[in-house]
C-alpha cells in the first residue's frame, strides 16, 4: 500500500498544481498540521528537478508564514487552539516547565526543530505563548527552515535519479527508517520538554 502511495505521489507531483499543495502544506505544518512538507517536496524534485530549488524556496517562504501562524496561536489562542495541539502531540503536562526554559534558549530551539525531524508547530506555539522575541523566531525559521530544504532540494537535484533508483530498490527498509526518525522526533520533543 505505501508503495502505491508512493508511486501516486510521485505522479501527481509532476502536475501543475503540485506547487500549491507543497505551499499548503508548508504553511499548515508549521503551526498545527502533522505531516512535514518533505512527503510533497521529495517526489516533486524527483520529478522535476530542474524545478528543484524553485521547490524549496516555496516550503521555506511557506513554512516561516506558518510559523507566525503558530506564534499568533501560542500568544491569542494559547487556550483554546494552543493546547489542543499539545494535547494532539502528547505534550500538555509538560509545556509549563518548557516554557519557563524556552526564551533562555529559544533561538536555538527554533533552529533544532526547524531543521530536524522535530514537530516544529509545538516549537512555534511555544514561541508565541511564551512571548519569544517575533525577530528571533522569523530569522531562526529562516535560517533553519531554508537550510533544511534547500538541502533536500539540492541532494535530489543533484543525485535525483539514483536516489530514486535507491529508494525504490529499498523502499521497505526505507519507511521503516523513516517511520522510526518520525517517531523519534516527537519522542526526542517529549523529553525536551
């Protein structure tokens, strides 16, 4: 079933309309959305690589406005929206003495989520509910969230074929890489926090 998946993202990836749905979904993963945009960005660099930075620079333009999506939750809807998200991701019962670390330490916060597998919406919430200077998570988020797929982008573009090759060679053992780095960032945020 995850390689039809795969094969069906693949093909619609190409379509003209890929774009938009890669700027969608950047944008609602950083504030609340649980799927990260790469499941969108990797297949349209496959398919279009010449087309593959043009890619990242939507997810990072897309992703930062999404994070002040989740700073705007964090600081005016902290309890109504905020914390139904945290419930979602487990992470309620411990966000009172996240918080008070959080501005010590923000800025790098901001940068470990926005590059890593970590569910940045927590981080972006956490930054408006606790204030954080709004500078400081938008020059973070651009930092971390350009550097993140603009590496993807330029892997796939330069060894988009074989990576390709590779992974549809080895896809079982692919996902199941994956699926443990997923769960693991939230794990790795369950104890951070």
């Amino acid at each position: 079933m995850l390689r039809r998946t795969y094969e069906w993202t693949l093909e619609k990836a190409g379509h003209r309309t890929a774009p938009r749905w890669l700027f969608g979904i950047s944008f609602m993963e950083s504030s609340f959305f649980p799927i990260p945009p790469d499941v969108l960005l990797g297949p349209m660099c496959l398919s279009q690589p010449r087309r593959a930075f043009s890619f990242a620079f939507i997810c990072t333009v897309a992703s930062v406005l999404g994070a002040l999506l989740g700073y705007v939750i964090g600081m005016f809807l902290f309890d109504t929206i905020g914390k139904a998200i945290l419930d979602f991701y487990g992470m309620t019962a411990e966000f009172e003495s996240f918080a008070q670390r959080f501005n010590e330490q923000g800025w790098l916060i901001v940068l470990l989520a926005g590059f890593t597998p970590l569910p940045f919406k927590v981080i972006t919430i956490a930054a408006g509910a606790t204030a954080m200077p709004l500078y400081v998570l938008v020059v973070a988020s651009i930092i971390a969230r350009s550097a993140r797929f603009f590496l993807v982008a330029a892997l796939l573009w330069k060894f988009g074929e074989p990576m390709k090759a590779f992974i549809d060679r080895h896809f079982g053992l692919l996902t199941a890489v994956v699926g443990v780095l997923g769960v693991g960032g939230f794990v790795v945020v369950k104890y951070l926090v």
